[in-house]
C-alpha cells in the first residue's frame, strides 16, 4: 500500500497520519489523530488523478457539507474537510470518526453468515442511516458489506442471546461527486448491489439504497449473494429479469415473511420497494415482531471464508485492496479490470468485459528413463519353442482368472462387513468429548451423523451458551442420526439498564460500571449539549440487558 507523499506524515499542520487502513479506487484511508481536540480520527485522501476532473473538488466539497450535516449514530460522522496542495495537485480529503471495529464484508467471511435476529438488528441499524440521508435528500448510491462498520468485532453466535452490535454506515453520496465531474459515468455503485433501473441508466433515487440493503440482508442470511459466480454479463442480465430465491424453501425454519421482505425491498420495478428509508424501517419493525425468539437465535449454517491477504495490484490502476473501483481507468480511458463478485465496482455505463484470466495452471513434467533392457541368457530357442511359451500363456492366464475370482469373493465380503458396521444395522459411533462452544460442539455431532438439540440450564458460573455436556454423555455407543441432546449454560438474570442522558461522561460510566454492565464511549460534534455529556446511549434506559453487556454512550464532543 503506498503512502502519499505528505510533510512528515501531517495534513494542513495539525492532522497526524499514522497508518494507511484502507486503499480503493478514490482515496486512500489513514488512521490518524487530530492534535488539536487529542482524537483518534480516520482521514480519507482522495486519489490526485480526480483533481483532473471537471469540478470534482467543488462537488466533492458540496457532498461532503451535506454528510456533515446529518446526525445518526448509525452513520460515520464528517468532522473536517478541505483540499490540500502536495505541490502537484489538489487533493481533497475528509476527516472522519475513527470506527475501530470490522467492516461487515470481514465478519460476514468470518462467520459465514448470521442470526435472523441479527441480521434484522444489522438492516435496521443500515436502514436507520439510511432514513437520516433520505430526509436530507442524500442518497448513498454504494450499500454494500464493505461499507457497513461494526463498532467491535461480532462475538460467535449464542444459543440463547442475540448479542448487542452497533453498525455504521460510511462513504454517504462520496462517489456521486466523481460521477457527476466525469460526465461520461453519470451512474456509480458496485454491480452486485447496483438496482437494475440503473442498469437501465434512469434517474437514482432512495429506492436504489433500499434495493442493495434488499441484498445485504439476503447475504447476510445465506452467508452468499443470490447470483454467486455470474460473470459480470449475466449478473446484470439477473438483477435486470431475475427473482431472488426464497430462502426459506431450503431452510423451512424461516419464517416466510422474511422471504417476502426480501422481496420488496428487491422488486424490480422501483415503485413497488419502499419510497425511503423510513417506510423500510416500518415494515422491517413488523416484521421483526412477528419473529419467534428461537427462531431468531437460528441461522443457515455456512462455511466460515477467512478473508485472505491481498498480494497483488489493480492491472488497470496499479491498486491493490479488495475494492476495486474505475474512476482513475475510467477518466484516462484506460480499460478497466472487472471482478464481477461483491467488491467489483463499475461504471454501469462502461462496456462490461470479462479479464481474461492472469492465472495458468502449470504442470511439473518428469521425464521418463528409458526402460532398461537386461541381457538375460537364453536357450538355444530363445525363452522356448512356441508350444512350451503358448503353453505358458495359458497357465498364466488361468491363474491371474483364478486370483481375480478370489479377490472379489474376499472384497464381497469386506464390503458387505463394512457395510454392517458402517451403514447397517449394527453401525454404531462415539458420542465425543465435546468442545465448549456450542457451534463446535454442534458441528462435531452432524460431522458424526447425529441430530441436535439442545437445552439450557442453569450454568453455575459458567458463561452463557457454554457446553456444559450431551445426553448421552461422551464416549457412548449409539446409532448413526440418533439425536443427542447438548446441555447448554443458560443467562444470568438480566439487569435494567440505567437513565445516564445528560451526565457527564465520568459519571455515567461510574453509574453504568456499578451496575455491572462495560462502556464504550464515542464522540459527536454538536452545539446541542454541553461538552462531554451525555446525548444517547444504546441500549436506552429501562432495557432489560445481560450483565457485562456493552453500553454505548454518544458523549457531546469537547
């Protein structure tokens, strides 16, 4: 990743760049520090190559005022903005909040996918975000997992409690302005999330952010997106003319209402989705109640990716990274490499190519020696006359008839042995020694053939959905699909989240400590309160909540 070439490591004298964080098509993220307020903070410098675009920094600066503007704890709050000189060029830049924790893409190939409980928290929490730019007029124009942030890294799925997360949504209408200065891509977004009326090049509105959190949601349930492996032709071809599938068709656990939401949020014809935000909330929120608890606590069961390290560079752009953004290619009129899965990002009105692959298959050839030819001592004919070698043959012959007929007899045998003990009626396996968490434990038992189910008890100090044993217990002999019962560590009694609105931030975590729950502070820029009180905190008062839960409180700014 290369870093910009800034005056040791400082911008306009008083923000500190610490480490590049994040690398894509437009700019260039750091972890940095604003000495003037002793803050971490996030600065995101855009790419040199867009100051040669029509009006991208008077764009840029104008999306950029109007992000600033919203308040939501749900969205990635804009401290700062300006443009810099590095003596070649204009670079405009951003100075944002700093979110510590994983994008949603990171979690997602992590865990392989999530709760319905969580997953619906997760768009609610999106759709929010949403709802605050919608009411400013600001559509978003690139809802995708990478640019969801969780505050902390997700912990593994409970059985018995949906965990408390907290997501915010970055990178507000920021594209819009390198679409509009180019004048030849007036459409952005990445084409696996992208609303087929853009594919058809009409006018963007709310419904396109509703359409691509349609897909978030349907990824994060099945841990994939619906047309997985398309090529970038037939993935516009499907978002253009295809239904999504019903998940609940393989999974007849979930409720089918979900289904139908999914479905809404994704209809075709943008005047059949939810006009804004707001009337996607509503729907999500009846949805919601209408969910059972255990059904909330389920989740489709997918193979964890663990994301990998990238190790080479753009070929069209020289840029390394997961997103993979066309705005420098696009503007030089260089052809622009397509990765047609979840992080490609492209121009919709760009012709659309495959790469020819990059990659060749090589194969290690071993060449063979030349087989040997031994002198041997022959008799006078040779290895024999003709009758004594034909002779020979037939023996030969009736011997390797004899030994194939006994190997069968014997592998007839082996075989139905093994089928017996195997797949029979006298197959029996080992309930294990089970590992604590439940989804190990879980995994281990259908490894074997076995069915689960599990129940919860009280845990003794243990923590909650732990695995406290199985019935049978481990080491007994039972039948392949038999059902094994896994005792699973219940909650402690919950506790009432404290009324901490308008303390200072000393206090309110003194309150919320003593009542047995962590803190976790972050900071708004406001002239509402007074600094470093109070304005929300999340779970609200009067919640029930598990002790040593996380309280997030949003402190006024000093």
């Amino acid at each position: 990743m290369t870093i910009p070439s800034l005056p040791a490591g400082w911008l306009e004298g008083r923000y500190r760049l610490d480490a590049p964080v994040a690398r894509g098509g437009m700019a260039t993220v750091y972890r940095g520090y604003d000495t003037k307020l002793d803050r971490a903070v996030a600065i995101k410098i855009m790419h040199p190559d867009l100051a040669a675009l029509d009006d991208f920094t008077r764009l840029f600066q104008r999306e950029a005022r109007a992000v600033a503007a919203l308040s939501s704890p749900h969205i990635v709050t804009i401290y700062d903005r300006g443009v810099w000189n590095d003596g070649a060029a204009e670079r405009a830049y951003l100075v944002m909040e700093y979110v510590p924790g994983p994008t949603l893409r990171h979690e997602l190939e992590r865990l392989g996918s999530f709760q319905l409980g969580t997953a619906l928290d997760i768009c609610d929490q999106v759709l929010q975000g949403l709802a605050a730019a919608h009411r400013a007029g600001i559509i978003h124009r690139d809802i995708k997992p990478e640019n969801i942030l969780f505050d902390d890294a997700c912990p593994p799925p409970s059985p018995v409690r949906l965990p408390q997360l907290a997501v915010t949504v970055t990178d507000f209408g920021l594209a819009h302005a390198v679409s509009a200065s180019s004048g030849a891509l007036p459409r952005w977004g990445t084409l696996a999330y992208t609303a087929p009326e853009i594919l058809e090049q009409r006018a963007a509105s709310p419904a396109c952010d509703i359409y691509a959190t349609g897909l978030v949601l349907f990824e994060l349930l099945a841990g994939r997106l619906p047309w997985a492996g398309y090529s970038a032709a037939q993935l516009a071809a499907a978002q253009a003319r295809d239904d999504l599938p019903r998940l609940a068709r393989d999974n007849p656990w979930l409720p089918a209402q979900v289904d139908s939401f999914i479905g809404v949020l994704t209809a075709k014809n943008p005047a059949d989705r939810p006009a804004s935000a707001v009337e996607a909330r509503e729907l999500l929120r009846g949805l919601r109640a209408g969910v059972a608890d255990d059904a909330a606590l389920r989740r489709i069961p997918v193979t964890p990716r663990r994301p990998q390290p990238v190790h080479r560079e753009d070929v069209a752009g020289g840029r390394g990274g997961a997103e993979l953004e066309t705005a420098a290619a696009a503007s030089t009129g260089r052809a622009a490499t397509l990765n047609a899965g979840a992080d490609a990002t492209v121009p919709v009105r760009a012709p659309v190519h495959r790469a020819p692959s990059v990659l060749r298959s090589t194969r290690k050839l071993t060449a063979r020696p030349a087989s040997s030819q031994q002198d041997t001592a022959l008799s006078p004919h040779g290895a024999g006359t003709p009758r004594q070698r034909g002779a020979g043959r037939r023996r030969a012959r009736v011997w390797r008839i004899a030994a194939w007929v006994c190997a069968i007899a014997l592998l007839s045998g082996a075989a139905g042995a093994t089928w017996a003990l195997t797949a029979g009626p006298w197959a029996r396996v080992t309930v294990p020694e089970l590992a604590t968490g439940l989804t190990q434990a879980r995994s281990q038992m259908e490894a074997l053939g076995l069915t689960v189910e599990t129940e919860v008890r009280g845990g003794n100090g243990a923590a909650p959905g732990t695995v406290l044993g199985s019935d049978p217990e481990a080491g007994s002999r039972v039948r392949p699909g038999s059902t094994v019962e896994l005792l699973v560590a219940g909650a402690a009694p919950d506790s009432t989240v404290p009324d901490v609105a308008d303390m200072a931030e000393a206090e309110a975590r003194a309150v919320l400590e003593k009542a047995g729950f962590q803190v976790q502070v972050r900071y708004r820029e406001t002239r509402a309160a007074a600094p470093g009180t109070v304005l929300r905190q999340d779970p609200g008062p009067g919640v029930s909540a598990a002790p040593g839960q996380k309280v997030t409180l949003i402190i006024a700014a000093r």
